[in-house]
C-alpha cells in the first residue's frame, strides 16, 4: 500500500513540474532574423523548450518553417503600429536587428538605428508594458553619447532612451564576437573563417550565439539585476 502511495506521490510531483515548466514557457517576438545574431537567436528559440512560440518580424522572410514559428512582414519598422493587433500577448522583444555604419553618415546610420529601434519599442510598449524588451547593442557602446566613435555614441542614446520607456524588463546586450550555429545560413565564408580562430585566441572576449539566445530566455524568465549585460553576464545568465 505504501509503494502505491509513493508511486502515486512521484506520478503528482512529476504532473506539477511540467505544469510549472508550462507556463514558464513564453511567447517572443523576434526582429533580424534574416541576420545572422537574429538568425542565431531564432535557432535557439526554437528548439529550447522554454520558449512557447516566436513570432519573427522582418522586411523578408526568413525561410524557416517551425510549428513554434510565425512570421510578420513589415516593409517599414516605422509604421509598426499598423500591425497592432498582431502584437498583443507576447512576454518579450529580441530585437536583432542592425546595421553596420561602415560607410554611413552619423544621420542615416541614426535614422536606422536609433529611430527605427525606439519606434519600434514604443509601439510595444504601449502595447504590453508588462513585455520585456532585450536589444543587441555592442561591446564599447557610450552610454555618454559623448564620445568620438559615431555608432557607440548613437547605440548609447539608443540604450538610453530604450531604459526609459515602461517596460516590465528592458536590457541592453553588449555581445563581443559572436559564434555561429553550425546550421545557420546568413553567414558569410569570412566570417566562417573568423570563427574557427577567434574563439580559441580570445575566449573572454567571445560568446556563442546559442550562448546570447539563452541569456535572452533567461533574462526574460527570471530577469537580471543589470540592465546592461557585458559579455561576462551574456554567459553566466546563459547557463
């Protein structure tokens, strides 16, 4: 009689830590995932078990088809509350898209980078403040909006001015080098290259991006007393 009652208690424990396990599990909204951060985050989404569903938005598809996947194309992130009632019931953004300001000017490379980005959260915000908001924004980005280095001063006032607005949870990821899943295709062969020695030569300096993708989860479960994630806090919040 007792082994039926420990039987039937471990069958219960068992029931209760996959309804917890339930509803943890959240629902994301993803940009750049024709990228390779977004692409990598987007892989890592999909086959962790936290993660509920996805909905990625971006100019053009990602060719993906998943179960948990959803797609929104958006010509212009500036006219994002246009699409309003397709953004309703998510936990969090991973917003992973960007440009490089190789051979922009500080006003274009602004327009795509902080008004684009802002835009964009503002709508969410107003929206789902209960959401939380995770940006990739980069190692050395001034948070001074002083400094002589255009695209730190423009992600700074960017990181800014995201940390404003009323959020549950708004973080600032500041990745380094960035390893790619060995089946990710918006990878360039230089890049490939990079991968194989920069790891090795700079350990501390590089992350995985299944590394970023599960910070970004856990962040959004469990929230992080920072809101700025250096690279030493991308992989502790990871494991």
């Amino acid at each position: 009689m007792s082994w039926s009652i420990v039987y039937i208690v471990s069958i219960i424990i068992v029931i209760f830590d996959d309804i917890k396990k339930f509803f943890k599990m959240i629902k994301v909204i993803l940009t750049g995932a024709t990228g390779m951060v977004g692409e990598g985050v987007l892989l890592e989404c999909l086959q962790n078990d936290k993660v509920k569903e996805i909905l990625s938005i971006s100019r053009k598809s990602c060719n993906i088809s998943h179960p948990k996947l959803k797609e929104l194309l958006v010509s212009d992130f500036l006219k994002l509350e246009d699409y309003s009632a397709k953004l309703v019931g998510y936990d969090a953004c991973f917003y992973c898209a960007g440009v490089s300001s190789l051979g922009m000017d500080e006003e274009k490379y602004t327009k795509l980078t902080y008004d684009t980005t802002v835009h964009f959260a503002k709508v969410l915000s107003d929206i789902n403040p209960s959401m939380n908001f995770i940006y990739v924004s980069g190692t050395s980005t001034d948070s001074t909006e002083k400094g002589k280095v255009m695209w730190a001063r423009v992600k700074g006032k960017t990181e800014n001015d995201l940390h404003k607005l009323p959020f549950k949870g708004q973080y600032n990821f500041r990745p380094g080098f960035m390893s790619h899943f060995k089946e990710q295709k918006n990878i360039k062969f230089i890049f490939k290259i990079f991968a194989a020695i920069i790891p090795n030569l700079f350990p501390k300096s590089s992350l995985t991006l299944q590394e970023v993708g599960r910070a970004m989860i856990n962040a959004t479960i469990d929230s992080y007393p920072k809101n700025i994630l250096e690279i030493s806090d991308i992989k502790s919040i990871s494991n």
